[in-house]
C-alpha cells in the first residue's frame, strides 16, 4: 500500500499478459515518437505520413495529436504556461500506456519547453522516448500559415503564441532532426522515411 | 477552426489510416468493456482473466486500472467527489482512446456514480460502451478484504469509502452482470468466459 500524490491506499495490479506479451503478438516494440516544432513545421504532416508507413509494414501506430486531445481529455485545459505543462505531463501519461500496450505512439505537440519534454523523456524506459525535431524556420512556418494562426498573433489577436511572443525552446539531445536541405523541404515520405528506418535500426519494427 | 473548453484555434486533424485500418490489421473491433463495482468485488480478477482469454486468442487488448492510473495520469487526483469525478472522466477519454486504436480496453474501476459512468458512455459510438457491473454483495467484499480497506474504514481511517459512508449506486442497464449462483461466486475464468462470449456474439473479436 502506498502514497501517490493526492491518493492514499493505491494498489499496484501486475497481470500475467504483459508488455512483452502484446509486443510478441503485434512483432514491435512499443515505444513513443515524440514530434516538436514550431505551429507550421509539419508535425502533423509527419505524423500522419510515419502512421501511414508504418502501417504498410503491418505495424500498428497511434498518432496522439496534441489539438485533437483538447477537444477530449484536455479541455479542461488552456494556453497558460501551468495548462501547457499539464498538457504535456498528460500526453505523456497516456503515451506511456500506449507504449505498455505495445504501439508506437506517435505524439505530435508544439511543446516549446524543454523542460516539459524532458519530464515526459523520464516517464519512459531509456531509448523508448525518441525526440523528433521539426527544425523549422520560423519565416518559413509563418509564411506557411495554413490555420492563419501566425497572422492572428502578430494581430495580437492571439496571446502567447509560440515563436511570436512566447518561447520556442529547441532539443539539445533529440533522435532525429528534420531540417531543410539546401532551403527545399524534404517531402513528407522521406520525412517519414528518416523516422520509419530510426525504428527498423533500432529494433522497435519487431518483438525481439 | 473551433473554440473548445478552455482552448481557442484548435483543429481536427484527420488522417488517412484510421480506426477501421486498424482494426483490420488486428481482426478485431475496438471497444470499452468498463468494470465497476465495490472494492473487493473481483473488478482486477476479471480484468486480468479476460485480458488472459483474449490474448490466448490472439486479441490485443489493455487494461486501465483505476488505481493504476492513480501512479501516473492521475496522481494529481484524490477522493474528493469532483476528484473521483475527474478521475472517471480521464480514464474515459483514455478508453476512447484505445478504442480508437482498434483495442479492447478494459477499465477497471469502482466508478461508485451513475452519472461518471455514463458520462464516459456518452463519450463513445452506441454500443462500444460494455459495462460489466461486479454485483457482489457488500458483505462478501468486506470479508475478503484483501487490502484490508474495508477495516481502516470501518476504523474511521479511511473517510468517504465507497459501500461503508460513500454510495455505491447499481447500473440500471449494464450489458452484463457478474453475480453469485446460489452463494457461490463463478471462478475466474467463468467470469471472463461471460465477457469475452459477448464480445464474440457482438463482433468484436473480427474486424467485419
């Protein structure tokens, strides 16, 4: 019997079917892809492609999108720094029991702090956090500005908007960094490509 | 672009490999099947036993236990009602989640109010909310007392625990209910034989 946080009288239930177990019935490893970057970098485009790709390789992704998950399990949460942390703090639980489950869950949220990264970093085994940076210029996402967010916030229409007039904290130690070549974008497949072959040299695309 | 609880300029974002690719590749459809009942009323047992049953039939599935949950995403949380409110309402969004990712989620949770449970109903597509009430008499929960409890509530140190000074109230329409015959509880793999025929007699043990 224990202490947690706010609770008292928590068990502990351990079942015999576990993480090995759901691993060796879907061949992977479960594990979290972690994508950062500014509003307009292409996190979902990268999500959405790795989801793809993996799943013509017969392997089974969830893509927790950090817009999306405000619409259910956050939205009770806004834009203050604390709700971002709790954000954050919350997809990372939940990408850690999708990772328990056996999935590679693809996690796709601007977290501009690195602290907050970092905190959902030791959440997971070792080597099972894999930190994507979506190294974007902040002229090229703006000028992109596909939801029309960047010229709201230069409006002042939209307060704390990362880039603008809040912080954008860059990796220091991340897996992958997707950046430009030579001032062209890769396309999102080999985007896609870079993150599917990091799983399959890591040994996450089979159970053992 | 939508404006959503405490969040402003939030999207949907939709991608091409959904919840019906999912399913396909595991031969299953993904659901809730969500536990309730009294502490010390097999809640664990039958989620560790239908877990067990579909795995040996090659089904992904993956359970939330409550107290569990209480380490992690839910350590913020205590016993307080808006707290087991909040508490029910997480676990749910979770759930949906892992149905949307074509599993079996099994919550496991005393879920002690109508209102929480059927809130997470709500939450889902008609029919993917199993509840499954553990109707076990409060006497036989107190006898077991397996985490001895029940005597640090009886003692008074444990307050607002549920069965002893805080309501346990019945599902009204549950898909299926878990009782004594003739004063003799089923054993654990007849608990779970229950679960895992309706399961298949609904279908979602294939994927069409």
């Amino acid at each position: 019997m224990s202490t947690v946080g706010n609770s008292t009288n928590i068990f502990w239930q351990e079942c015999p079917v576990g993480r090995l177990e759901r691993q060796k019935l879907l061949n992977q490893k479960g594990c979290v892809v972690w994508i950062t970057g500014l509003s307009g970098s292409g996190k979902s485009t990268l999500a959405c492609s790795v989801n793809r790709e993996l799943y013509s390789r017969g392997k089974l992704s969830y893509i927790l999108d950090g817009d999306n998950l405000r619409h259910g399990l956050n939205k009770d949460l806004g834009f203050k720094a604390e709700d971002r942390t709790e954000n954050i703090r919350r997809v990372g639980e939940v990408a850690k029991l999708f990772a328990d489950a056996g999935l590679i869950c693809i996690a796709s949220l601007i977290s501009p702090y690195r602290k907050d990264r970092d905190a959902c970093r030791a959440m997971l085994p070792a080597s099972n956090f894999i930190e994507v940076f979506m190294n974007m210029p902040l002229e090229l996402c703006e000028a992109r500005d596909a939801k029309g967010l960047y010229k709201l916030a230069r409006a002042g229409k939209i307060k704390g908007f990362t880039g603008i007039d809040d912080p954008y904290e860059q990796p220091l130690n991340c897996e992958i960094e997707i950046k430009q070549n030579d001032g062209i974008c890769p396309a999102p497949s080999a985007m896609a490509g870079q993150v599917v072959s990091y799983l399959e040299d890591k040994g996450y695309l089979h159970d053992n």
